[in-house]
C-alpha cells in the first residue's frame, strides 16, 4: 500500500502538535519557577520582525486544521487568534487535534490530484495540486512555525531538547 496524504499529513500534526502542547507544559513550569510574567513569554520572538510566540503557535495550529481542510474539501474552523496565555494556546491546540480526527481520510488522500485555492496573502491566492500544497507548503509552514516557538522557549532558558520537540515517536526499540 502506497504512503498516502493522510497518512503524511494527518499523523505528523498530530505528533508535532501534542509535543508542542508538552513544551508550552514546561514553559508553563519555568515561567512559575523563575517568576517570569506569562504575558510577556506569549510576546517573546527571536527577532523583531519576527511572530511573538503566541503568533507561532496559532499559525502552526492554522497551516495544521486550515491545509487539512483544504485537502479534505471542508471549510476549516475559523479561530480569533486571541489567546492571551499559555493555558489558552494549548485549548487552541487541543481544539485542533479534535478538528483533525472529524477529516475523512479518504477525501485527503484523493486530493493530490485536485487543484487547492489558498490565501497567501489578504489579496493574493495560490493554487497547487493537493500533493505539491502539502509537501511544498503546508508541511514545511507547519514545522516553520512550530520550530520557531520551541526555538523561543529554547532561547531563554526553558529546559527542552529535541526529545521534547521530536515528542511521542513511534519506534520499536531492540
């Protein structure tokens, strides 16, 4: 059986979103242990044109819920983008594991073919067959961005290694 769409796409979400979830745990537990204000970690970026931290989160919760639902022929929940704590990101990614598990598989894997139509900007649209909007955009969006808040969390201080950002892998181990 051939390595299908959902099956690139659906269980790399799912991992990389749950151990995003386990690091902002631990941001959670460094932020009461060195008495740092949440809201200013949600503000923190590695460089100032770049997105705060919450903006990291959200946009990988986007690229995960709004590609999967464009592959799958759905509309995607729109979110507010207002979460204001850590607490607050995690339900936003909890809430897209959720979403995540409603997609039919079988609609994903039958759009590498079809053309996809998505904002790349508030006046531009792109459009790619179902394969190359997933391995050319919204994967490589994806990781980007949840890179970028571990690399964050990384920068000042919080205890995580690439265990942490690899999270749950599924090896057998001899």
């Amino acid at each position: 059986m051939p390595f299908s769409m959902s099956q690139a796409s659906l269980s790399s979400f799912e991992m990389s979103l749950n151990a995003l979830s386990a690091v902002l745990d631990k941001a959670e537990a460094y932020i009461a242990a060195k008495k740092i204000d949440a809201a200013e970690l949600l503000h923190l970026r590695l460089f100032p044109n770049m997105f705060t931290l919450a903006r990291q989160v959200q946009v990988a919760s986007d690229q995960a819920k709004n590609g999967s639902a464009r592959l799958a022929g759905v509309d995607p929940p729109r979110y507010e983008d207002n979460e204001t704590t850590i607490e607050q990101l995690k339900a936003r990614i909890a809430k897209t594991l959720a979403f995540l598990k409603t997609l039919d598989r079988k609609q994903i894997d039958a759009s590498a073919d079809r053309e996809i139509t998505f904002p790349i900007s508030p006046t531009n649209k792109g459009h790619m067959s179902g394969a190359d909007y997933l391995n050319h955009f919204v994967l490589p969006n994806f990781h980007f961005h949840v890179t970028a808040a571990y690399a964050i969390l990384r920068h000042i201080g919080v205890d995580i290694g690439k265990r942490d950002f690899l999270g749950a892998i599924p090896v057998k181990v001899s």
